[in-house]
C-alpha cells in the first residue's frame, strides 16, 4: 500500500487537491468565533487553517465549514480527535465525521496521559483505540495524524513524548491513513530528532513551528513567536525538508497575547513570522 507521501505530496491520503504552504492554528485565537478566525487568517494571506474543535467558540462542524468557504480559506487539518483511548472510541469517531464535514486531510490525535501512571499500559490501550478508528479514518480518506508531546506534559497531557515512539506506533500499524504532526515546541529538545524525523520519513504528516520561551505560570499557553526563543527554527525545518517532507508549515503559537490584539493585526504578525522563518528553506520543497 502506497504511503501518503508518495504520491501528490506528504500527508496526501485522499484527493483533496494542491496543498496548502502556509497554515495558521486556531489555537492562537481561542478567545475569536470560528468564523471571525478564518476571516482572518485568509484575510493575512494563509492558504489554509488548523480547526480546534475543542475550542469554547468552535461550535458546529457545518457552520465552521460553512464560514471558511465563506472566506475563501481550506481547513486542512483538524485538532483534535480527542485523547485516543479504547474508551474514547465514540468521541474519536465524532471527531472523524467533524474532520469530513470540514473537508480536512488529517486529524491530529493525542494519546492522552497514562492512567493509573503507566505509560506501558497506556501504549497497549492506544494500539487497541487505533484498531477500532483506523479502518473509519481509511474509508473516510482522512490522515490520523499522532503528535508526540513535550516530556512536561506526560502526566497530565500525553505519554507519547518522543519523536521515536510515535514512528514505532506508525509502523506497528503500516497504514496510509496513520501518520506523525512534528511540532518545534514539543521536539526541539531531543538529542535524537534528525534520527527521528529521518526515520518518520514520508510518515510526517504535518508541520507546526513555534518557540520556547522559559514558561511561566500555565505552560501550554507559553510559546514564542519564531525568534523569540532558543529553538534553531531554520535547522529544524532543514532537518524536516531533509526527512522527504514537502507540505505546508503551521505556526501554532498559543499565547495569551494574541487576545489583545485586534484579529487581523495577530494573524498577520504570525505570517510574517512563518514566512521569514521558511523562507528559502521549504520554499523548494513547497513550490
């Protein structure tokens, strides 16, 4: 079976047509109605946007899809598909038909915290959860997109916290529709990264950059603007072009910041950081 980046470009998996370069996560603008969101983002010059369903304002898949065909802006990815556990299948699969409504490629999905404390028992419960959806993401032609997670996060977030388990996972399972999101701010730090993203390969389905600002207070709304931190942005893209991916690139930058500003002034601040931190990098890989 083909993988999805080996033909019409990674992460590819059904015919959703040219891809997107330049994607901005609703995630930075929780606090704006879907709808003032997308007009934004298409408003600054994305090609597409990253839909958070759990988001308080996201509200009905129909109405969001609605309201981006509205703006002229493609949602190409959904986040997320819930904590993907045996006993979330439900909640995983009411994501799945939100991603088609949206007429998304992929869903990010998260494999949620250990419970009782045993990551071990945690990734067999995860192998079971992506038995039971995995068939239902392939009929749907919709990626299920693994995200592995900075390690602070593992008790209360996700265990799946390098690079490395998630492409086991991938592989265990050998499907088109099961892919990798590699996000700057949760890898950055793993001495293993260019072995990891080497490894990933064509199973790199998505792309997020942000930078890391020494957190204080609530850390997952603690990110920096592309320069503002110490991760090198430029080589981590290198490193991605190098490991074969040639999709778009996502800024997700979740920051308290952005709910001070007007909407269209953040969204444009964040483009110009995504374009100046891409640009001559994925340029070729994205052209």
């Amino acid at each position: 079976m083909a993988r999805c980046g080996e033909s019409g470009g990674a992460g590819m998996c059904a015919d959703h047509g040219s891809r997107p370069r330049t994607v901005l996560s609703q995630g930075s603008f929780l606090h704006l109605p879907t709808g003032k969101f997308v007009s934004a983002a298409a408003e600054a010059g994305f090609d597409a946007v990253t839909l958070w369903r759990h988001a308080p304002t996201f509200g009905d898949a129909g109405d969001a899809a609605a309201a981006a065909r509205a703006a002229g802006i493609r949602v190409e990815a959904v986040c997320r598909g819930g904590y993907v556990t045996a006993a979330g299948k439900k909640e995983t699969l009411r994501a799945l038909a939100d991603a088609a409504v949206l007429g998304a490629s992929q869903m990010v999905v998260i494999a949620g915290p250990p419970s009782p404390g045993d990551p071990r028992a945690a990734a067999a419960d995860l192998s079971r959860a992506l038995e039971q959806v995995l068939p239902a993401a392939e009929r749907a032609g919709i990626a299920l997109a693994l995200e592995p997670f900075h390690p602070m996060f593992a008790a209360d977030r996700s265990w799946l916290v390098t690079l490395g388990q998630a492409v086991d996972i991938a592989d265990a399972f050998d499907s088109p529709f099961l892919g990798i999101t590699v996000d700057s701010y949760h890898l950055w730090w793993d001495p293993a990264l260019a072995t990891g993203l080497h490894r990933a390969g064509d199973r790199i389905t998505g792309v997020q950059i942000a930078d890391w600002t020494t957190p204080g207070g609530d850390v997952l709304p603690s990110r920096g603007m592309p320069g503002e931190g110490v991760i090198p942005l430029r080589e981590f893209l290198r490193l991605v072009t190098t490991a074969g991916y040639t999709g778009p690139v996502e800024i997700e930058v979740l920051s308290d910041r952005f709910r001070a500003l007007p909407p269209l002034d953040a969204a444009r601040a964040l483009k110009t950081a995504l374009d100046r931190t891409t640009a001559d990098v994925m340029e070729g890989s994205q052209a």
